[in-house]
C-alpha cells in the first residue's frame, strides 16, 4: 500500500476542504442508485461449519466502487419459499433408472416451504411432467425413465432457455437441478458455446440458479472422451455463473446421487437474500459484481452478473 504524500500550509487547507466535498459527494452517490436482489449461499472454506453471516459482514463491488447493501435476509421460516425444477435429460443413458429413487428420497426430504417441478429436456425445449408442487409425493411420481434416444437432444441449453422463459415470477426464489451430460450435439463442443451463454444469460436475467449433476449420455455422442470433457466444463460454468454447484466423479454413472442431493438439500438452507444499490447504466442489462466477506471460513456464492435496470 502507498504511503501518502504530506502536505503543509495552505495547500493542507484546501486539500482538506476537497477532501470534505469529495467525502459528501461519494456519501450522496453511495446511498443512490437501483435497488437490485441477488440469492446469495454461504458456504465454509473449509470443514461444515458454516459462519452466521450478518448484514454489516456483507461487502458488494462495482468494479472499484462499494455498493450499499440495503438488505440481508436469511430465506428460512416464513421466507424459506423456494421453487425446485428437476431437469432431466432425455438423452440420458437408461442407467439413470438406478439413480431416480435417490432423486425420489430427496424430493421427499425438502420442506413443505419447497415447490417441486419436474421437466424432461426434449427436442431442445422443456417438456413439463408435474408444475412446481408442494405435494412432495405427486411431484416425485412424476419421475420417468429417460428415452435413452439421442434424438430427444438438440441442445440441453436449449431446454434450459425454454423452462426459464415460461417459467412465471414469483416472490420466492426459483432454482433448477439438471440432470445431463452437458453435450450440446447441435453447437458441437469448443472453448466458447453461443448457446451454453445463452443460457447463462438467461438464468442471470431470471435470477435463477441452477445446479447440476452430470450423468452418460446414451449415443456415440455421450462415450466421446472430447465431447464429455465439453459437456462437463459446459455444465460446471453453467452453475458457476449463476450461483449454483456442478456435480459429477470422472465419466461415467454414479454409483449413487445421494450424496451430490445431500449436498444441494444442505446449500438450500444456507441462502439469503441480498438487496444492494446498484449504478444504473443508460440502457438496463446485466453488470458484474463481487461479494467479499471478511468473516473467517465464509464464501459467498452467487451469480457473477446481475439484472439493472437503467437509470433515469
């Protein structure tokens, strides 16, 4: 860190006066602004134990600047409403048959607060099965085999948009858990996909998080060491970027699920709410931020852009 330079007489006077102008224009410019919201997990660094995090542990960065944090709500109690959509991949090998009772058992376990959907990803678009439901039982007869047929998938991007974008507000938090091999067998495999951004973008915007866990897709496709190397690198910045968790152990089947479920049940009991003024721009889209605790053994976890609104 520099040291600063020392300045005497005069010159000490009118530092001090700008100095004073500066501190109240920045004192102004902090406490205006848009007010956006962000669903944030705390994780620990290191072990289970995870640290109470409160309002004032809470620090958000545009770029240089520091954002007020108007707002901190833990999402349990009478704010724990949540909206699950599981995601399964059409196009999955049938050996996931193996895995659906440890999906089943999760669904059992959530809250009556949780709101199960179940969705098949299907022809590039989402096929419904059960509409978010807090009947836990009819939620988990939803589930299905798989088709195991590799012309159910263009794209699983392509589902993703579609559940998102028929998907309505509401005021609780919505999350997705898809189930796939992440292989986009319509945009091939590479560095940069248009359409895993797409799908990125469109969570960001929707406020959406999604997690996912990786599963064997049933073609040529789905054996390709390249190709499955892509799907999982797609998979895993598809939750990165919108705040959620990617699952999977090498490449091949799971032995079981439950563990990843476990997990995922543990990370939906441990997010807030995270209300902050926002710098509008001209045009409304998505900007960066960063979140930094100084709580010991705490990470904050969230989507990387957010939605905001232009300025007027």
């Amino acid at each position: 860190m520099r040291k600063p330079h020392l300045i005497a007489g005069p010159l000490l006077a009118a530092a001090a006066l700008a100095s004073g102008l500066w501190s109240a224009v920045a004192q102004e410019r902090s406490s205006t602004g848009v007010p956006v919201h962000v669903v944030v997990t705390v994780e620990p660094r290191h072990g289970s134990n995870v640290p109470v995090i409160n309002r004032e542990d809470v620090m958000v960065y545009q770029g240089r600047d520091r954002a007020k944090v108007t707002d901190w709500i833990p999402l349990q109690g009478e704010r724990a409403g949540l909206q699950l959509f599981i995601l399964i991949d059409d196009a999955a090998s049938t050996s996931l048959g193996s895995q659906l009772e440890d999906i089943r058992q999760f669904i059992s376990a959530q809250p009556s607060t949780t709101a199960i959907g179940v969705a098949y990803m299907r022809n590039g678009t989402a096929e419904v099965l059960q509409n978010p439901t807090n009947d836990h039982t009819q939620a988990a007869k939803a589930l299905r085999l798989p088709l195991g047929d590799a012309g159910a998938s263009t794209s699983p991007y392509f589902s993703v948009v579609d559940l998102i974008k028929r998907w309505p507000e509401g005021p609780v938090r919505r999350e997705i858990l898809m189930v796939s091999d992440g292989i986009d067998r319509f945009g091939g495999s590479g560095p940069s996909n248009p359409y895993v951004d797409s799908a990125i973008e469109e969570a960001r915007r929707a406020g959406v998080i999604i997690y996912s866990i990786y599963t064997p897709g049933v073609d040529h496709y789905g054996h390709s060491f390249w190709r499955m190397n892509w799907g999982q690198n797609y998979l895993s910045q598809l939750s990165d970027e919108t705040g959620g968790e990617s699952y999977y152990l090498g490449f091949g089947a799971p032995v079981s699920f439950a563990p990843y479920l476990d997990d995922l049940s543990h990370r939906l009991t441990r997010q807030y709410l995270l209300t902050f003024l926002a710098k509008p721009e001209r045009k409304a889209g998505l900007q960066p931020f960063k979140l930094r605790t100084e709580v010991p053994n705490a990470e904050l976890v969230a989507a990387d852009r957010v939605y905001v609104p232009a300025g007027t």
